[in-house]
C-alpha cells in the first residue's frame, strides 16, 4: 500500500489571511500620484471613485493622470481624454501654496476643453 504525501498548507494561508488583512487596511492611505498639499476645508463633497485628475504641485507644475502637461497643451490633452471616457469628471488637485488664479486658469482651460463637471479636491480638516 502506498501513502500519498500530503502537503500541509495551513501556515501558508495564514500568511496569506495576514497579508490580505494588511493591505485591505493600508488601501486608503496609499495615495500614488503627484504629491500635493491640499488645503484643508470643513466641508467636504464625497469623491467619485474614477476620474480625470489634474494636479498642481507647489511648483506650479501641472499633471494630467499623474502625466506632466503644460498649461498650453492641458485642453487639448482633457479633449483627448473626454473623447474616451466622456461621463469622468475632473478632479483639481491644486497644492495650498498655489496661487488662486493657477486654479482658475485651470478651471478655465477644462471649461474651454467642453467639460463642466469639475471639482476641487480638499483635505478634510481635523477640529481638535
């Protein structure tokens, strides 16, 4: 009679149950992209989970889906975009340190690109 061997797999799916829990815990505070300080607002709109995001770091620099862009050819990027998905809408990510009017000049250029579905990006603020 011959014995079949046995694998025993409990400890690697332990492991596995430990990794899981981890990242499922970790998911929403890694954020990829363009490191950006937001400014931080008391109210705050819920964020759609797929969008257009156009960032601005402290710079100045823009980025389009993590993408560096410039302000010339930012329109003509989002028309692309919106051919392709037209129902996204675009998230602005401007850093706190940016000047109001390279928000606006952004918010222009999406509007002149045909979309009005925009909106800012906020941290949500801590009250102590």
């Amino acid at each position: 009679m011959k014995i079949a061997p046995d694998i025993n797999v409990t400890s690697l799916v332990d492991v596995t149950m430990v990794l899981l829990i981890v990242f499922i815990i970790s998911a929403p505070f890694m954020r990829s992209g363009v490191r950006v300080d937001l400014p931080k607002a008391e109210a705050r709109e819920s964020q759609p989970q797929r969008a257009i995001i156009i960032a601005v770091d402290r710079n100045g620099q823009l980025f389009l889906n993590q993408e560096k862009v410039t302000m010339e050819n930012l329109a003509a990027k989002i028309t692309q975009l919106r051919d392709r998905a037209p129902n996204l809408p675009i998230l602005i990510e401007g850093d706190a340190a940016v000047a109001y009017g390279q928000v606006i000049k952004i918010m222009d250029a999406v509007r002149r690109a045909g979309s009005e579905n925009v909106g800012l990006v906020l941290e949500p603020e801590v009250k102590p």
